[in-house]
C-alpha cells in the first residue's frame, strides 16, 4: 500500500468515525453492551490474558493502547496500578516490537502499585518480558515514589503514562499532577475506567469511588486546571492536553471515555 493511499485510508477512518459521535443508535447499543458485561454482570474483563499474564481491560482499550504507542513510540511507559501485571506485559510487548523495527533503544516499562501481591510478582519476575520491566511498590502519589518515578524517567528519551490504580477523584488528580508532566510531546496520559461516571451505580457500590467521585471528574478537573491555571511539563513547555475523541469513539467501546489524553 504506497503512502497516498494509506492517507486515504486514514482520512475515511477519521470522517467515518467523527459521525460516530452523533450516532445515537451506535452509543445506545455500546452503552447497554458495557452495562451487561461489566461488574458485577458479566465480569467481562477477566477474561483475557496478555503473553500468559491475567490482563484486566477491555480488549477495545489494548486496541487503542497499541495505536498510542505505535504513534508515539515512547522508550518508557510509566503504569500505576499492577494487579496481575497483564498490562505491564501489553507494554513491554509493544516497546520489544519497537525495539525490532529499530524505532527506539532499551524500552521499559515502570510499574507502581500499593500492594502487588507476592504471586503477581513472582509471575511477572519469571516471565520472558521481566527485563524490561521494573515494579515500585508504594502509593504512586506518596513524594517518595514520585521521586523515584521522576528519578527513572529522566533517563529516557519518550515518556508515555497510564494511571490505573486507585480510582477516587483525589488520587487520580494527585496522579495527574504529579505524573502528567513527565509526558512528552505527542504523547499520551491514558486515564482508566473513567467511565465510572458513565456506569450503573450498582458497579461500584462497594468501592470509595462512584458517580462524582472517580477518574473522569479528576480528568475534567485536571483539563480545567491547565486551561485557567497552567502548568508546566517537565521540560519546561508549557503542558497542553486534549482527549483524543477520535481514539475514544473509533473503539466504538471503552473503559476510558475522556481519558485518552494527548500531549499537544
């Protein structure tokens, strides 16, 4: 396929998929598809294995991760939140193939979580991926760990961040804060399970999280933040992000609506 028309292609996609937003019937039929698979119904979710390794997402989102990290080609992906490691895998899997195609050097992937559980560990220290992975155990906003995080990204070139840990507004806006800005340019700040917000109360009933409270009014919050207040990233650009809506709705299914944020 020569250049043209793969620009072609890429150009139907995106005036294909912006009429997805004003598709009624399409996010009628996505919303009532995530209400029945989603906690507590189906537990679709739990379902996949990534290289071996459980992986809690949807199969959508690593659809989209892979298009993020093809497009952005970090040399590091900073992760909060482990449980089984499936997704530190998905990433390390992702920065080997850049690797093959000789686009970067030495991809890594920084896992933290508050607990990773002696089993998750010894899986993920035995599988083939280990070496480009490295967990951090501690509250991903305690300043040690924020330390220690910016401490590793400083040897890297390209920096791409998922927040997926503790899902209540103020963690995820501490996250944001303190993370964020380690996002290069063109790349992305991917934000979990925001669609919270969006879910039948009765998915998250038993957690400190719910409508109001979760990671989708911490990223609006954030967005408004750097609109009126400003901030700077880490290198010194002043940070701009935008959620990605033609990621988001080509997906036509995600845990992350508004959450897919790019560095512009």
């Amino acid at each position: 396929m020569t250049n043209e028309h793969l620009d072609k292609y890429r150009q139907d996609l995106q005036e294909r998929v912006r009429l997805y937003d004003g598709n009624e019937e399409l996010k009628a039929a996505s919303k009532h598809f995530f209400d029945e698979i989603g906690i507590g119904k189906a537990n679709y979710v739990y379902n996949f294995f990534c290289l071996g390794v459980p992986i809690i997402q949807i199969p959508q989102d690593l659809q989209a991760m892979q298009e993020m990290v093809w497009e952005a080609k970090p040399d590091l992906i900073i992760e909060t939140g482990i449980a089984w490691g499936g997704t530190l895998v998905h990433s390390a899997a992702m920065l080997a193939v850049l690797e093959a195609c000789d686009v970067i050097k030495n991809g890594h992937v920084l896992g933290i979580d508050i607990d990773i559980r002696p089993h998750n560990k010894q899986s993920l220290l035995a599988h083939p991926l280990a070496k480009k992975i490295t967990m951090l155990e501690g509250s991903s906003i305690d300043e040690k760990i924020i330390g220690e995080v910016k401490a590793f990204a400083a040897k890297f070139q390209r920096v791409m961040v998922f927040l997926d840990s503790n899902h209540t507004h103020d963690h995820v806006l501490a996250e944001l804060e303190a993370y964020a800005p380690l996002v290069s340019k063109g790349s992305y700040c991917m934000v979990g399970d925001t669609v919270i917000e969006d879910a039948p109360e009765e998915m998250s009933s038993a957690r400190p999280w719910g409508k109001g409270n979760n990671p989708k009014t911490a990223v609006w919050e954030y967005l408004r933040i750097l609109h009126e207040e400003g901030r700077r990233a880490g290198d010194g650009a002043p940070l701009l992000l935008e959620p990605d809506k033609i990621l988001e709705h080509k997906i036509a299914l995600t845990g992350s609506p508004d959450g897919f944020l790019k560095r512009i």
